[in-house]
C-alpha cells in the first residue's frame, strides 16, 4: 500500500530543522555586527545548531523510502523517481544561483566569495562539490552544499530502485557504508570524490532504516516519543560544541545520532490531528525548502537596519528574536508565490507526459517541501 503523504510529525519536524540553522546564522549575524560595534556577540553554543541539517538528511533518507517503496523493482521507476527529485529540487536553487551570478556580473562587491568563472558556475548548477577561492567547498549558493549530498544520495538510490525493496536496501546500506570506510581510509583523487565519500552520507542510512521500520508498523506511545526527544536532544548537547566533543566525533555521531533519535521520535509516535497549533507547523513544514534557501537574503538586510539603529547597540537577543520571524514570513511568500506554483505546475506537466492517473494522484499528494532539499 503506498504511504505517498508523509506524516504531520514529519513535516513539523522539517520546520523546526529549518529554524535551528536559522537562528544559528542569527547568532553569526551577531558576530558580525559585533565586530563592527565593539560588542560581544550573542553566544548560545550550548549545541551545534546545524543539526538542523543533519536532521534534514535523516528526514530525506526516511522520505525517500517512506513515499517511494512502491516503485522499487517497477520498469522506468529510476527515470520517474529522478524526474520527481529534480522537480522538487532544481528550480528555486537554480533560480537563486542563477540571481547571484547576475548580482555578482552588476555588483560583484555586494557578494562575500567572488564567483570563479565557468568551472564554479557549471559545478553550482549540476551539485558537484568544488574548491572555491576562500578555501571551502561549497557552490556559489553556499547553503547548496547540502545539496550536493542529497543529489548525490538520489543518484544511488535511482540506481537501487532497479532492485526489489529488500534487496535495494542491502545493496544501499553496502553502498554507502563501503564508501564511508573506503573514504577514512584512502585519500580520494578528487575533491568531489573526498567530499561524497564523508561519513556524513550515513545519516540518509539512518532515515532509510527509520522509514522500513515505520512501514513495518513500528509504533511508540506519546511517553516513548517525548523520551526520545529528550534523549536525542541530551545527546546534542553532550556531543556538541559546548564540550568540544564534536570535534573529536564524525558528524554522522556528533549530529546523526541525535538527529535520528529525534527523528525516530516523529515516525514512531502518536499521529497528530490537525489542530490550530500542528496546522500552522506543517504550512512552515512544507515551506522548509524555502526557508533553508532564502533566510540568508532575510537577515542580510536585517543585519544592516540593525548596524543602522544606533550603531547595533540595541540588544541582541531581540535582533535574534525579530530575525526568525521575518526569515519565516520571508521564506513563506517565495514558498507560496514561487517554490509552489513551479512546483506543481512543473508535476502536472510530468504526469500529463507520462499520461497515467498513478502519477497525478502522486503529483496531487506529495507534500511541498524538501529536506534541505529532501
């Protein structure tokens, strides 16, 4: 039986992950008005607040076999699958890159890493991690290096779809485990084969594993799932930056454990109804994408406006409290007056291509949002 709608707790799940990596660049954001007013930034290390997106990779793992077992084994499924990721994807990261190429041709000055000819803009649009100038690897939309990830763990994952369920999931969790040792111990030949080669990819293992569970009814009491928030949370704190240990520990540890106790949380437990409080969670849920991709181009503006009233002096905690809403309400225009329509627009024209109602009842039913993409 297809489970094509992914659960309320899920899509909850998303928003907060997608807040935890806003309210961490909120407190960058303070260091850099801290270092232009002479003030000590706000400094809430107590946790490594990108777990927000480790938490997303577990969520893509989980989505991908959660909404997709069916097609496993079935002709065309790689074809139909990808068709689905690149239409869920592609447009609003292309869109943004493709609008800090023509800001940096008009005002190059207005961007903080220059944009290295060709080579970074062809390996930005296709998710192929590369060097750039200020030593990192990341695309010219920087948070799209989460991306090249989750583009890279859909390409294998097509491939897996060639295979029944079961045998699928042997030849992923072999896949992605050999790769993760091979790259801890062998030096890659290229930077793209370094960065895909990180552990880190065992946190979609993580979600997959999650998602097979679920299916086969695996199911918690409201007390269980709460306990393991507790736990996942506990866990973050004790493996995070705050003790140091994250440093020392793999990010599939120091992140992918708690993300996945967290995780396992909204998967297991208690199904929730619609109500005045879970609707509004799951409207954010399903514009997660949205909010991940764009919050930067929120808090720019608002980083200036704040070095403008009075030279910043005004408190930061409410700099960071203003922050994370105008990020949100930002977030929830493009999702509605941009991500949505492409989206669907672009999902209909896929199921009037492939001319069978199973494809428009799944393009009607997917939910609009991505784990950091997914």
């Amino acid at each position: 039986m297809s489970q094509a709608v992914p659960l309320r707790s899920i899509q909850i799940l998303r928003a907060v992950a997608a807040c935890l990596v806003v309210f961490g660049h909120v407190l960058h954001e303070t260091v850099e008005i801290g270092m232009h007013s002479g003030r000590p930034p706000l400094n809430i290390g107590i946790i490594d607040w990108g777990i927000g997106v480790d938490i997303f990779f577990v969520i893509s793992g989980f989505i991908m076999i959660y909404t997709t077992a069916e097609l496993f084994g079935q002709p065309g499924a790689t074809r139909t699958f990808l068709m689905r990721r690149i239409i869920r994807i592609v447009p609003l990261y292309w869109l943004i890159t493709a609008g800090l190429i023509l800001t940096y041709l008009v005002a190059p000055k207005v961007l903080n890493v220059p944009i290295e000819g060709w080579r970074s803009i062809v390996t930005s649009f296709f998710f192929i991690p590369d060097l750039r100038g200020n030593g990192e690897v990341r695309p010219i939309m920087a948070l799209g290096w989460s991306l090249n990830y989750e583009m890279f763990f859909y390409a294998i994952f097509a491939v897996c779809l060639l295979a029944p369920l079961r045998r699928a999931t042997v030849y992923l969790v072999g896949f992605f485990v050999g790769i993760s040792i091979v790259g801890a111990a062998v030096k890659m030949p290229s930077i793209a084969l370094t960065y895909w080669t990180d552990s880190i990819v065992l946190e979609f293992l993580f979600g997959a594993l999650l998602a097979l569970a679920c299916r086969a009814k695996v199911a918690i009491s409201p007390a269980a799932a709460w306990t393991l928030i507790a736990l996942g949370v506990v866990l973050a704190v004790a493996l995070g930056p705050f003790w140091g240990a994250n440093q020392m520990l793999p990010r599939f540890v120091a992140g992918g454990l708690p993300a996945t106790l967290i995780v396992a949380a909204a998967a297991f437990g208690p199904r929730l109804s619609a109500s005045w409080i879970v609707t509004p969670l799951v409207v954010l849920g399903d514009a997660s994408y949205s909010l991940y991709l764009t919050h930067p181009f929120a808090l720019r503006p608002m980083r200036n406006v704040w070095m403008a009233l009075d030279g910043g002096s005004l408190p930061f905690g409410l700099y960071a409290i203003i922050c994370l809403p105008v990020a949100i309400a930002a977030a929830l225009v493009v999702y509605r007056w941009i991500e949505r329509p492409i989206t669907d627009a672009l999902r209909v024209r896929l199921a009037r291509r492939r001319g069978d109602d199973r494809s428009r009842q799944f393009a009607a039913a997917q939910p609009h949002s991505a784990a950091a993409g997914g």
